[in-house]
C-alpha cells in the first residue's frame, strides 16, 4: 500500500485534481483510474462516510465494478466521457454509482490536507485529521448558513483571497462548498470568471436545524 499525503485541488474530473505534496505535485486521476482499471469485472466495494470514501477489491461483494473511458490515458478531453459503477451481480438489480459518490467525495475535501492510501485493487481518500480546519454544519438543504463574525475572520470575504463557496442571497450570507452549486462555482474558478480566488478548506461535520432570520 502506498500512502499519499497533501493539499487536495478539485475541479472535475475534466481537469487535474492535483495533489500538492512536500516535494512533488500529483494528478490523482492516475491512481483512480489505473485503480477501477485493476477492479474492472472483479468483485468490489465501496464504503464512505461524510469525509471519507474508499473503493476496494471485495470477494464477499454482491457488486461487480464496471468502469468505461473513452480515453486510455487521464487526461480527459472535453468530448471524452468516463463511468464507473458497482452493479449486482446476483439475483436482483441493484447497482452503486461511483462517479457520483466519489466527484461528491472529492468536492467535500477539496482544499484540505487529505490521506490517500492506494495500492493494486484499493484506493481510500479522508481528511488529514492533525490539520485543524473550520468545521461546518449544514442548515438549509445543502447549504451551510454563515455567521456574520464568521464571513470576514473565516471567508475573507471582500478581500483578493475569499472563498470561491460564500455567497450571499436574502437570508445572509451561505457556504456552498457541501452541495450541488459547488460544481458550478468551481467551475467559473477555474475559468477565472469570479473575483473569488480561493478553495476554502473548511468541513462539513453534520447537520443543525437553524432558523436564519430575514
């Protein structure tokens, strides 16, 4: 098992996610893809939680991995495409789609110091826990409200640094790091279309009901 340790940058799988070592840089497209290569028609699968996510050879498993890309290498073009899911194999239907769990995965730990453990028929992403990070609670569907002492100190908001994920509406300010604006954002990132320049490291831990006053 080789462990991988760094700073975590995640846009899409159309772009490098790029992993910022002591003393190198790595695409992780490599490992992933070369990994769901290697599980391709064998029993697999996949375990994760709200900060971590591991897909693994499996003998017990009831799941066949079956990836498809439409390029050999990682480097994907903008016509290309790519799937991997985890499908039945014995009576029943039933299958797991892992390139909606892991891309999901992946934006939640954006930023962060992360773990990646990957050998043959294994790879396993999770935050690096000695690294302290601001730790978020969802509020409102996906979406994590912000406390205005918070907006300044946390998200640098008005300044050149501030967080590509704080955005604001009627009911204040909201992180939008945890939920389905966050591909959208990341992706105007990395067109360089906002005045935001930094993918926060912040992490989600769970779930308040919190009433945001107007």
């Amino acid at each position: 098992m080789t462990t991988l340790i760094g700073k975590l940058t995640y846009i899409s799988f159309w772009h490098p996610i790029n992993l910022e070592m002591e003393d190198q840089e790595l695409d992780l497209r490599v490992q992933i893809f070369e990994t769901l290569k290697n599980l391709n028609g064998k029993k697999a699968s996949m375990d994760y939680g709200m900060n971590d996510l591991t897909i693994h050879a499996d003998d017990e498993s009831e799941y066949e991995m079956k990836f498809e890309c439409s390029n050999d290498t990682p480097e994907l073009g903008e016509n290309d495409t790519v799937g991997a899911i985890l499908s039945k194999t014995g009576e029943g239907w039933g299958m797991s789609n892992v390139m909606a769990y892991l891309p999901d995965n992946l934006q939640r730990l954006n930023g962060m110091r992360i773990i990646v453990d990957v050998d043959k028929g294994h790879i396993s992403f999770k935050h690096d826990e000695t690294e302290k990070v601001h730790e978020m609670k969802y509020t409102h569907s996906n979406s994590c409200h912000i406390p205005d002492e918070d907006v300044k100190s946390i998200c640098q908001i008005g300044k050149e640094d501030c967080c590509i994920f704080c955005t604001v509406g009627g009911d204040g300010f909201s992180c939008e790091k945890f939920g389905s604006m966050a591909s959208y954002l990341l992706t105007r990132h990395a067109e360089g279309s906002m005045r935001a320049s930094r993918i926060g490291n912040c992490k989600i831990v769970g779930r308040i009901e919190e009433k945001v006053e107007n």
